[in-house]
C-alpha cells in the first residue's frame, strides 16, 4: 500500500512552509553576502557597490538609466555610490554614441578584478549547491526564482538554450 503522506503536497501550502521559505531565503542571501562583504569591508565599499559593479561588470557599457531601472533605487542613492566607485577607479563613465547625455558605464581592469574577486566565491557556492541538487532541482529553483520576481523582470531570463 502506497503511503499518502510520503511527502509535500504541492497544492496544499502551509504557513510552516511559508514560513520556511522565507527564512531560507534569509539564511541563503546572508551567506551568499557574507565573503562578499568581507571583501568589500576591506577597501570600504559596501553590498550597493557590489550590485553596481556586477551590473556593470554583466552588462558593459550599461546605462545609468538601465542599471537604475535594474537596481530600482533613487538618482540619488546610485550617485553617491557610482562616485565612490568612479573615484576609486573601479568604474569608467564616457557618454554615449548616439545620445551624448547618456552615460555609458564599464568596468576598469581594477573594476573586473573587484567583480571577480567578489562573484568567485558565490558562483562556486551556487555551483556547489546545483551539483548537490541535480538539474531537476535548478530548474524547480529557476521557476520558484522567477515566480518570486516581478512579471515585468521575468523576459530578462529566458530558458537556458534561448539566450
């Protein structure tokens, strides 16, 4: 005889379970941050600096407008963190070639090295963690990943094998 409780019923989501994701979710973001922030402590920059500079680093020659519209915050909040990180020679800002008002924004040699010294540690713990799971898993993550973000931000991320 087959046992009906022998696991989760995917129709049926109880608070616990809720509960639990969220928490996981918590406990995932403050180890995946946590070499990073290390990393970032040292030279005096923090974690908005590490999402403009993988930005920057993923999407050469990104628009302000663009990565504003990725990191949904303020002109005001990206200013003082892009002038950190213009300043401190990690970032490259040069108008763009059709609209000179645009700012067209790249790493530099040091900027690379930043982002990869900061994404090294977490492609290898998600690399770890997808290994573990097996691809059936990566992609219930996928899903679950996409279902969390907003509708609008979901056609950024096509299916693997379309991009």
């Amino acid at each position: 005889m087959t046992d009906i409780k022998s696991g989760p019923n995917p129709l049926f989501l109880r608070e616990e379970d809720l509960r639990q994701g969220i928490e996981l979710l918590f406990y995932a973001y403050r180890d995946f941050t946590a070499e990073p922030d290390a990393i970032l402590a040292r030279i005096g920059l923090g974690r908005a600096h590490h999402r403009v500079v993988y930005f920057v680093g993923r999407y050469p020659s990104i628009t302000v407008t663009e990565l504003l519209s990725i990191l949904q915050i303020t002109k005001q909040s990206l200013s003082r963190v892009l002038s950190d990180l213009v300043e401190q020679e990690y970032i490259a800002q040069r108008p763009g070639t059709k609209d000179r008002r645009q700012r067209l924004l790249t790493l530099t040699d040091k900027g690379v090295e930043l982002e990869r010294s900061l994404s090294d540690a977490q492609r290898a713990r998600i690399a770890q963690a997808y290994r573990a799971a097996g691809a059936a898993a990566v992609e219930g993550f996928r899903t679950v990943m996409l279902g969390i973000i907003d509708a609008e931000d979901r056609a950024k991320f096509p299916p693997p094998g379309k991009r």
